[in-house]
C-alpha cells in the first residue's frame, strides 16, 4: 500500500524569506528599468527645444519610445522652453509612478513565476 501523506507546504504558501526576496528581486528590477527608461524619457524632453545642447534628430525615436512617461515633460518643454527645472519635478513625478506600477507588475510576475 502507497504512503499518502503530505511532506511538502502546499502550492500556494509561500514562506516569509520567500516573499522577502521576491519583493527585493522585484524593486531592484523596477528601479533599473524604471531609471533608464524614464531617465531617458527625461533627456528626450529636455531636447525638444531647437536651442538645447542635446538637440538633434534623435529626439523623434527617443520621443516615440518614452511617450508614456515623457509626455507631459515634452508638453511643458514645448510650451516654455526655458524651464528646465520644472520637466525635472515633472519627470520624477512620473518616475516614482512608474516605478510603483512597474514594481507591482513584476511583484505578481515574479510569485507567479514561484508557483
């Protein structure tokens, strides 16, 4: 006769040093992504002005890319291209919500991928 006792945690329970890693896995990754992408929506921004150092053709790709996150900086860039320092508060704002949607994201990535 087979033996058909449990020795092992259920499925769905994961243990407390489990989700500890999981959400340091998931908040490094988020703040990786999340500072390129948005850095890079930043710099995009900043370039839209003919006038700018950085300005080049470049910004149209660089534009498309970043549009979620660098479409207000672009608004306030175009409008007054002179406030360099207001797209900056405009773009940290948009990069801790996107930090916080894209660790999120990855968090039930991340226990998903566990079970």
């Amino acid at each position: 006769m087979t033996d058909l006792r449990v020795t092992s945690k259920p499925a769905l329970v994961m243990e407390a040093n489990e989700i500890d890693e999981l959400k340091r896995r998931a908040a490094k990754s988020s703040l990786a992504i999340g500072l390129i992408y948005v850095g890079l929506g930043t710099i995009t921004a900043m370039s839209v002005y003919p006038g700018s150092p950085l300005y080049g053709d470049w910004i149209y790709l660089g534009l498309l890319l970043t549009l979620p996150v660098s479409v207000t900086g672009f608004a306030v860039m175009y409008a007054k291209p002179d406030v360099y320092l207001l797209v900056l508060v405009v773009q940290t704002i948009m990069f801790f919500i996107f930090w916080l949607v894209l660790y999120r994201y990855l968090l039930k990535r991340y226990a998903k991928q566990l079970r």
